[in-house]
RNA sequence: UCCCCAGUAGCUCAGUCGGUAGAGCAAGUGGCUGUUAACCACUUUGUCCGCGGUUCGAGUCCGUGCUGGGGAGCCA
C-alpha cells in the first residue's frame, strides 16, 4: 500500500477502505475501548485523528506511545462521529517506527520563540515552525514563477568571489590555509600561498555577476545564499541569508520600482491563495492585524517618494525625532518607521538619494548630486529592497570609483562592460528573510531561516 | 560594538521588607471517558546562570563575567 500525505486524505470527497499513512504523534487520549492518536506528516497543519480500537494485538503498547513518536498507521479513512474534524481513520495496524521518550522537548503546550531556538533541530515539529518552513518553500516557487513568467533567467552567480570590495558590508574570508600550522604562521599567512592566489571571500550579493549577465540576456535574477560579517545584533539581521536580486537590461529606476512593487504584491497575493490554513495560524496567534495589513499592500498603491521629498515631510512633521533630520543625512530607522507606519500607513518607495550616501555603482543623475537609487520600505520591517539604476557611463563610473577611493583593477571586468556595447540597466535586491517576515507577521529573523547564523552563534 | 531588560523545576512563570522555594503544564500511578492542548485524584523533580563581595543570614542587595531578548548602528 501506498503511503497517502495527510493533507490528500483531509480533503477527501468520499471514504475510503485502505490507506496507509506515516507521521508523528502529536498528542494521545485513552478513551474506554479505543484510544485516539492524533498524527501529524507536516504535509499540513492538520493533524488527522486515528481511532486505535482496543481489538488490536498490540494494545497495550499503542496505549504507551508518546508524543514525538513516529508511527505508521494503516485503516480505512471514514467519517468522524466527533466534532472538530470530518474525516478520522479507523486504524487495523499501527506500528511504531521510533519511539520519543519522555526526554522529548516538545509538549502539547505553547513555547517560547527563545527556547525553539535553542532545539532548532526539533522546532519544525510545530505547528507554528513547520508553517513558516511551508511559507517559506511557497515563496520561493512563486519567485521563480513570477520571473520566469516574464521571461527573466535565473543565474546562479558565484557564492566565492575574489572581488575583495563589493560594497555591501564585511566579508567572510575562504580560505584553505592552515591557521593551526606553527611553520606557516611563522612565514606570515600570505593570500598568494592561498587556493586561489589571492584573497577570496564570501559573496556578498550577486549584482555584479548579474549585471553581466543582464547585459547578455536581457532579464536575469539571482536567487541564492549571501553572506555579512557585520556583528549586527538585531532581530533583522542575520549572517547568512537568501536574497533576490533581479537585474534587467534596457530598464530605468521607474521600470526598476515597478518591478519591486509587483513582485511583493505578487507573492503576498500568492500565498494568501495557497497557503491560506498556514496563513491563518499567523493571523491568530502571531499578528492579529496581519492579514489586514497584507490585503492592504496588496490593494493599495505603494507611496513613490524622492528622498529631498521624504525630508521635507519629516521636517515638518512636529515630531521631534531622536536624531534630526537633515538633507545629505541618511535616514535612520525612526525616520523610516514614521514614514511607513504613521504618516503614510503603507510600504513606501524612497528614490534618488544623495551620491554621498550611495555606492559607486548607481547613475548619477541630471543634477550631479543625487543618484538614482530606490529604497522600499514597508511597516513593521523597515527596509525589504534596496536597488538602483546602475552607471553604465564609462568615464562617469571612472569618475565616481576615483571620487570614493576604489582600486578600479579590481573591478576591471565590471568596467569592461561599460566599454562594449553598454546599456542602461536596473536591479534591485530583496532579502528574502525579510520577505518572509512580514509575510507570516514573525519579527525576528531567527525564526523564518531552519538554521540561524548570527554573531556568536552556529550550533546546528 | 553601544544602550536597556532578563536569567528560579523538563517547559511557562510567581517569589512581598534580606529570614534557605512555589504554581500551572510535562512526567509517573490510579480512575473516568467519542475525546479535541480531554478530564479528576495522588506522586516525583531545583548548581535560584557562574564567580566574588556586603550581611548573623542573599533567589532577593553590590561588583563582575556568561547567555538570551529588545533598541541603535551596519544593511537585505
């Protein structure tokens, strides 16, 4: 017999004679000649109740069996006499695979976020976790749909690089040098003894790969690992983490924020359709206000705003923040958090910041001062995507690695693709923790990636 | 890295004015029962985060370290 995934039996028009499922006990209760189990396979977040008739031979261990065990249970799928389900199985065989003893951490109760973290290994058992991790897996479907339906290519840029200085934070240095070896330590560790003759690193984003490759073929995104070794110590930052980065060829900044907003209103849309029971969960026991505030972002504009424009408004709006508020001043969380959540309510697209501010690779704009960069902001995460229209002047892009001090041998190829056939060209990155963040209403990024890496901390 | 808060039973937490520790859940035993985080009765469980200090006496006060959380910065 074929095993049956819990979440087709719950949907089940008729009843039926033979099914075989495998799961997990998530709770037990003896009743006076049957004992009921209730077993869930993460297929879903139901679980499904089995009817363990005391006829059994093995009874009096099915009566024993604990939460966390792994069973395998064949019956037949019928209509349920109790409230609270539709259909229920009436078991003829169980069978447990590995029992959980009584040292098993989950119980039938609530736990807090601090101690799921500290069994991460287990907390996908939850109903909670084992949602975020279906959420999760949806999202990124719905990323490689939403690309692929208009005709962008998904690029797997590199997760080494030897570009030492992408601008985007700390790296993590590769290395295969052996600092435990006294002989090498005495003849000073030199990146040309390295593997790769110089120094190596973690990527920190794949926009420099994809807009290479955004100039070959048209529209591409990345979708991957990236890596800061910033100590941040936050609830929005996290060592390793996914980030989408789409990059398109022939496309301005207004092309660029459009692409920004229809995404995230796509994959908000996407799984309040699919995923409607996980979504659910987090709307009752996470965030009360959730799916209002993500009908909202779906039904409503999002609010485009020029920097200067963003500090005029927060100039005159009488509040008096911790840290003013000046032009040629990057904005602070307090200031972003004004915005997106008190003045305008909604996710909000700040664009054409001050060059001062900005990396080398963005346009400069008309005025000379400001470059063509977008931020989106929405409530509750601050900053989701951070993107730019890329310089694809040569001698402009000379100019401004010059003004900031950049070794340009470095970034030769990247030059290089300036200097045949160029061509305007956007891009932006989405972090795809935060994605799921405001999804599901978490607020700590700890809790929507399986393994957390942060400062100190690489257990599991 | 900086600022603030917390650390007590397996988990969630209470512990008053400084007088050496308690509840619920879990676990164990028995009962009841088409139950719904079942219910009822009884039972077990402590490096009060570590180290040092003040005191006749410290879970409680002071110092320090560690761990966790929140905020800031960096950013996605």
């Amino acid at each position: 017999m074929n095993r049956s995934k819990i979440h087709r039996l719950l949907q089940s028009k008729n009843p039926l004679e033979q099914v075989l499922i495998n799961g997990w006990v998530r709770t037990r209760r003896n009743s006076k000649d049957f004992s009921f189990i209730e077993v869930n396979d993460g297929s879903c977040l139901k679980n499904i109740q089995i009817i363990a008739p005391s006829s059994l031979p093995n009874y009096g261990d099915i009566q024993r069996i604990t939460t966390g065990s792994s069973v395998s249970i064949a019956g037949s799928l019928v209509p349920s006499q109790g409230k609270g389900q539709s259909w229920e199985i009436v078991a003829t065989q169980i069978s447990v695979i590995g029992p959980a003893p009584e040292t098993f951490p989950l119980q039938k109760k609530r736990h807090s976020d601090e101690f799921l973290r500290t069994i991460a290994h287990l907390r996908p058992r939850t109903n909670k976790y084992s949602a975020v991790f279906r959420i999760r897996s949806e999202l990124s479907y719905a990323i490689h749909t939403f690309f692929r339906d208009r005709g962008f290519r998904y690029i797997h840029s590199p997760i080494i690089t030897g570009s030492d200085c992408e601008g985007a934070g700390e790296m993590f240095r590769v290395t295969t040098l052996d600092i435990h070896n006294p002989s090498l330590r005495e003849k000073k560790l030199n990146a040309e003894q390295d593997f790769f003759g110089k120094e190596a690193s973690l990527t920190v984003s794949g926009q420099l790969s994809a807009e290479m490759f955004a100039l070959a073929l048209g529209d591409v995104y990345t979708f991957g690992p990236t890596f800061r070794a910033e100590n941040s110590n936050t609830r929005r930052h996290a060592a390793e983490f996914w980030m989408i980065e789409p990059e398109m060829a022939f496309c301005d900044l207004a092309g660029n924020m459009n692409l920004g907003e229809e995404l995230l209103r796509y994959l908000i849309h996407h799984v309040l359709r699919e995923c409607p029971e996980d979504m659910a969960l987090f709307g009752n026991f996470v965030d009360k206000t959730l799916m209002d505030t993500l009908h909202h972002i779906v039904s409503s504009e999002f609010v485009r705003l020029s920097y200067s424009e963003a500090v005029e408004i927060l100039k005159k709006s009488k509040v008096s923040f911790e840290y003013p508020v000046n032009y040629g001043i990057d904005l602070q969380s307090e200031h972003e958090k004004f915005l997106t959540e008190t003045h305008f309510k909604k996710p909000v697209i700040l664009h054409d910041y001050p060059k001062t501010i900005k990396p080398f690779y963005m346009r400069l704009n008309a005025d000379q001062q400001t470059v063509a960069a977008m931020d989106i902001l929405v409530p509750g995460i601050g900053e989701i995507v951070g993107g730019s229209q890329r310089e694809e002047r040569l001698e402009v892009l000379e100019n401004r690695m010059d003004e900031m001090g950049l070794f340009k041998e470095n970034y030769w190829w990247y030059i290089d693709s300036r200097r045949y056939g160029s061509a305007p060209h956007s891009g932006f990155g989405m972090g795809f923790e935060r994605l799921i963040m405001m999804v599901t209403g978490i607020s700590n990024i700890r809790d929507v990636i399986p393994f957390p890496r942060t400062p100190g901390n690489i257990d599991f």
